[in-house]
C-alpha cells in the first residue's frame, strides 16, 4: 500500500519532509511525493517543473512526480494507485470540506492527518463529524519542540528517537541569528539534551549529528564551557563590540556572536562584521 503527499510544494520545507517522515515511521508505508503541477485550488510563483526539482531534491531518497490534475478527487479517480492513504496536515483537514467532492477523496482514499501537539482537537471533529465515512480519516502526531531565538514561533521537528528537523536555529558549524539569549536556550536546553547520535537536518547545509555539534560546533563549546569566550576587538556596523564566537556559515560568510559596549549583544553574519 502506499501513502501519497500531494500539494504544490511552493517551495518544499521541513514541515512536508517531516510530515513525509513520521507518516512512513507510523503507518509502515512507502511514501510518494506528488507536486500539482497546474493547482486548481490557489495560485503559485514558482513553474511547475521549478517545483518539482526542489521536491525532488527535499526528498532525495522518495519517488517524486509531477501531478497533472488539478484536484486531489481528479488525481485518485484516474486509479493509479488503489486505497492509498493520501496524507494531509491539519489546516489542510479543517478545509477539506471547501475541496472538490471531499465525499469522493475519502471514498477513494484513506486519510491521514498530521496534527501537532497542542492542535485544537475541536476544530478537526468538526470537520469529521459532517464526513458520511469517519472511519476513513486516521490522526497521527508530529512531535514540535518550541526552539524560539530566530524567530518567536520556531519550532524543532521530531521524528521518532533518530531525526531531528532544526530549521534556522542550529547549523553544521553554527546557529542561526536572533536573540541570542533565546538561541543559547534552545540549542543548549532543547538540542544538545537530545541522544548524541540523532541525526540532524538544519533548514540549510549538511546533515549533522546532535554529538557532532557537541564536539564540534564553535558556538556550542563556548556556551557549555568547553572553551572560553574570544577577546578579539571588531567592529559590526560600525560599532566597536568584542567578538565572542566566530564560526563558519553555510553561506560561506561566518556567523558572529558579539558583546557591544554597552552590554547588548547579537549573533550576526560573518559579512557584517570588521575585523
């Protein structure tokens, strides 16, 4: 049997490669990778062969097609695959009744329903409730660690005890700007309390692992104590700061953490900083 992801992937992120992930570890399904290619449900930037490159290359090791229909019920009707379990998240479900003959796709298809935790169960009964076949739709959970500092919703991806996703928080090498107290957190706190052999996949650059980082990451050996603060005087934006940790980036560029003279301080791009 097969589980298909469907969407316009405009463009791919880690929420999809983790949804994808958890579904294959819950149900024991091979999971197919379908991009709408001409959507009728919304409008996208990106061409539909653009599109299916960058899925093909978020989900380099699963079976990407290209979706010629232009809805989900037109893609099952034309019976490729038989009783799929077609996978959603859960603010696509709490729509699902404004879709093209939703009574068709769940005739066609088992649903499964990524939810997060902390999701309003109220909001999904309320769809399922008006379903003629409730038994068809299966609710399966996304683990989310809150990880703010680069931004104040960010949150981590767990798969199981073996993957985790770290968005913009923590990098190969180095972590991702924003407050930096709220970053030294989350990657203090929240990641390096994690098993040293969880995998690793940062919102940009290599693979990595949580004990790879431990051993390795600049910034994480300064915060733990490993090894002391830097006393090198810079300048960032023309402001004298002393530079606390320097790493490399993923952008070739280096990734600061600096003390101003007033006491402030930032993790900044390696670009703005004078040395």
């Amino acid at each position: 049997m097969t589980a298909l992801l469907g969407g316009t992937f405009n463009p791919p992120h880690n929420g999809h490669v983790a949804l994808a992930a958890t579904a294959e570890a819950r149900f024991g399904e091979e999971v197919v990778v379908l991009v709408a290619v001409r959507p009728g449900h919304k409008e996208v930037e990106l061409d539909g062969d653009v599109r299916v490159r960058l899925a093909r290359a978020a989900f380099p090791d699963r079976e990407v097609e290209p979706d010629p229909y232009a809805r989900t019920v037109d893609m099952l009707e034309a019976g490729r695959w038989r009783e799929p379990l077609f996978l959603i998240g859960a603010d696509e479900f709490c729509d699902f009744l404004t879709w093209k003959d939703p009574e068709g796709v769940i005739a066609r298809a088992r649903l499964g329903v990524a939810t997060r935790p902390g999701y309003p169960r109220d909001r999904l009964g309320t769809v399922l409730a008006k379903l003629s076949r409730p038994e068809r739709v299966e609710f399966f959970e996304i683990e989310a660690l809150p990880t703010p500092g680069h931004s104040d919703d960010m949150v981590a991806f767990v798969v199981g005890s073996e993957l985790i996703f770290t968005g913009d928080t923590l990098f190969k090498d180095a972590v991702g700007g924003g407050d930096p107290a709220l970053v030294r957190s989350s990657v203090m706190d929240v990641f390096m309390a994690l098993p040293d052999a969880m995998r690793v996949l940062p919102g940009h650059t290599d693979e990595t692992t949580i004990g790879r980082e431990r051993a390795h990451n600049p910034f994480v050996k300064v915060w733990s104590g490993a090894e002391p603060e830097g006393a090198e005087r810079v300048e960032v934006g023309g402001r004298p700061a002393t530079l606390l940790v320097w790493s490399p980036d993923y952008d070739g560029k280096g990734k600061a953490w600096v003390r101003f003279e007033d006491g402030s301080e930032a993790i900044v791009g390696g670009s703005r900083v004078s040395r």
